[in-house]
C-alpha cells in the first residue's frame, strides 16, 4: 500500500477517533454538570436545615460545649450566640486540628485532643472534606500507639 493511502486511512481513522471521543466528553461533561448541579441542591437542602436548627437553645441547655477551629467569618455569630471573650475568640480562630476549646460551666479550657492511630483511622475526614486546605491544616497522625 503506497505511503498516500495508508497517510489516508489514518487521516479517517484519526476523524473517526475524534469524533467518536467528541460525543464521549460532550457526554462525560453533560454528567459533570448534572453532578454538580446535584451537589450544590444537596448542600443547599443542608445549609436550610441547619440554618433552622435553635442553636441558641441548643447553646443555653448544654453544660458542654465544644468548640474547634471556625472560619473568621464564623466568629461573629458564634462570638454572640457562645458569649465568648475576644481572646477566646482569638483562640478559636487559631486552633490546630486536634484543639478545641471547651466551655464546661463557666470554666473555659483548652484542649488538645492526642488520638491513638484507631482513631485516626476511624475518625479522620479532614482530607475528604478539605482536600484543598493547605497541609498546616490537615490532621497530622500522631504517634500514639493503636
């Protein structure tokens, strides 16, 4: 077969290719958007429900009340709902993973929470929900014996 017309069955073979692999992410980004779309409907209904939890209820019933590290855009309202201090506030906004502060009555203390490498393994989900945050953020496994 002379080099043109093997040059050709490529060129059809290559047209062939594209277009089938055309329809293939046209379909593939079809189901990105619908996938997308599903995920922020879902976080929607989430954020309308807990945005209808009393929390200030919640807040003035409980004898503990365990606090990790928020958003500063948080603060405000937790500053106000949890009758936090500004240095507590300070606190809040700087805790490491594994640092929560605890509001046991009126006492206020500072935790830090050394988990055993079970429970690292059972209760770590930081890297699923935050597989962006920069690594200063991510729990580190501790050394802790299983």
């Amino acid at each position: 077969m002379p080099w043109v017309e093997v040059f050709a069955v490529l060129v059809i073979a290559c047209a062939v290719a594209a277009e089938h692999l055309g329809s293939v992410f046209e379909r593939m980004y079809a189901n990105l958007l619908n996938a997308r779309a599903e995920a922020q409907r879902g976080q929607d209904m989430w954020t309308a429900l807990i945005e209808q939890l009393p929390l200030p209820a919640l807040l003035a019933d409980a004898d503990t009340v365990v606090i990790y590290r928020q958003d500063e855009s948080e603060l405000p309202d937790l500053v106000d709902k949890a009758g936090l201090t500004e240095a507590e506030e300070r606190t809040v906004e700087h805790l490491e993973p594994g640092q929560a502060l605890w509001l046991v009555g009126s006492q206020r203390v500072l935790v830090h929470h050394l988990r055993s490498g079970r429970e690292i393994a059972l209760s770590n989900t930081d890297e699923a929900m935050t597989p962006n945050l920069p690594a200063r953020h991510r729990a580190e496994p501790e050394t802790a014996g299983v």
